[in-house]
C-alpha cells in the first residue's frame, strides 16, 4: 500500500500520471489509483444541507472532476471502494443511477 500525502501532494501525482500513465499493474499504478480515488473524494462537492464541515478539501473545476471520474472508470476502479455497484447496497438503496 502507497505511504499516505496529503490532498495537494496526491492531485500533484495524479497530474503527473496523466501526463505519463505508469504500466499497467505495477507499483506506481496501485499508486495512482489510490491517489485518483484520494483526489475525487477530497473533491466532492457538497449538497444542500451538507454540514460545511464536510467541505471539499480540493477544489476542482467540473471538466476535470469529470475527466479524474472517467480514468477511474476506465482503469476498472470504483472511487466508492471495493464494492462493484458503490455505497447504495450497503446503505440498503441503489444509488448507482443517480
């Protein structure tokens, strides 16, 4: 498992790795997936209601939000965690269409 940075250092990675994608199943790819997974949950907007406590940490601009979201797709990940069809089935709802 990547050694834990901060929110600024992971998108600096992520950065890089777009610019130079790391072979396929290797350390530096566990590496950016974790750190793409890391960058779009500190990045997640909040919705009305949301306490501002829960605010994001990295503010990203849409284009690119959705640019991190569509590599993390691509790469086969799930920025929710393990689990196939996200959060919704362990909260007992579907919230993969929404």
């Amino acid at each position: 498992m990547p050694k834990s940075v901060d929110n600024d250092t992971a998108l600096e990675e992520v950065m890089t790795f777009l610019d130079a994608p790391p072979e396929p199943g290797s350390a530096d790819d566990d590496r950016f997936g974790e750190r793409l997974r890391q960058v779009i949950a500190a990045s997640i907007p909040l919705d009305e209601g949301d306490d501002l406590q829960d605010a994001p940490t990295l503010q990203l601009d849409d284009t690119f939000r959705s640019r991190l979201e569509k590599v993390a797709r691509e790469r086969g990940g799930n920025y929710f965690g393990d689990h196939p069809d996200g959060i919704g089935p362990t909260l007992g709802m579907d919230v993969s269409k929404a």
